[in-house]
C-alpha cells in the first residue's frame, strides 16, 4: 500500500464513526506492542445471544463489525495511530447453536471493516479462523481479537 493510501487509515475510520477515545485501563491489557506486532485481547460485542438460536446472521455480523470497532479503538490507544498498519490475522468467536454453521459469515463484519479501512487486497487482506462456541464471556455474541504488523 503507498504512503498516501495507508496514511487515510485513521481517516477512513473516523469517517466511518469508529471511536478513537482514550480507554480506562482494565483487567487485561486490551492491546500489547510486542517488537512490531501489536496484539489484542478478546473484544466482545455489545450484542448477546446465541447465533443460529436467538440472533440472525446479519445481527452476528454487525456485532463482529461491532467488536472490531473497538479492536481499532484499543489499537489506537495503544499505538497512537491506525496509519502504517497492516491487518495479520483475525480470530473470531461466535456464539453458536449447536447446528449453527454460518459463523465464517458472520466474522466476515469485522474483515469486511478492516478491509474498507486497510484495503481488501493489501494492507487489510488477512489471515482468519472463525470458529463456533457453546458459550461466551458475559453471554456475548461474537468475540474477536487480532493482530496487526506496524509498517515501516
């Protein structure tokens, strides 16, 4: 990606509506630099509910898309910038009946996000796992956590 296109990153987020304000420290830490990864921990969406039981998968999308909205948020806090950054990988938890098997569909809300902000075929285009479980912290709907490679 040039220059030009990955310094609109945090641009092409704020446009978006993500938040970008400072966070109070938690439990965890929510996002660690490690040489030149930064890794985040689980973020939950706000939506609870089981995919595939009580939600359908357009609501699990919007919370994938949800939670990776703050994904974004933590790394801002942690690095100072969504810029120079390149998307590696994304782990997204779903909370899954048991006969559910849409959750690759629904985790596609937080790529899908990441690609409009990185670009689908560079700096956004991600390795990813979506996976299904019978249950998630706080009884959440979808949780996702990444890691992102700062760019030179």
């Amino acid at each position: 990606m040039s220059s030009e296109e990955s310094a609109s990153a945090e641009a092409k987020a704020r446009e978006l509506g993500v938040s970008l304000q400072p966070q109070e420290a938690g439990y965890l830490n929510l996002c660690i630099r490690s040489g030149n990864l930064l890794i985040t921990s689980g973020h939950t969406s706000d939506l609870k509910g089981v995919l595939g039981k009580d939600l359908t998968v357009e609501q699990g999308y919007e919370a994938a898309k949800d939670c990776a909205q703050k994904i974004l948020q933590s790394v801002y806090n942690e690095h100072g910038t969504l810029d120079n950054l390149r998307v590696v990988k994304l782990l997204g938890c779903v909370y899954s009946a048991p006969d559910f098997t849409d959750q690759h569909l629904v985790i596609n809300g937080a790529s899908d996000l990441l690609h409009t902000i990185y670009g689908k075929d560079t700096d956004g285009f991600h390795a990813r796992s979506a996976l299904g479980f019978a249950a998630l912290p706080t009884g959440a709907a979808v949780e996702v956590e990444a890691i992102f490679e700062i760019q030179p």
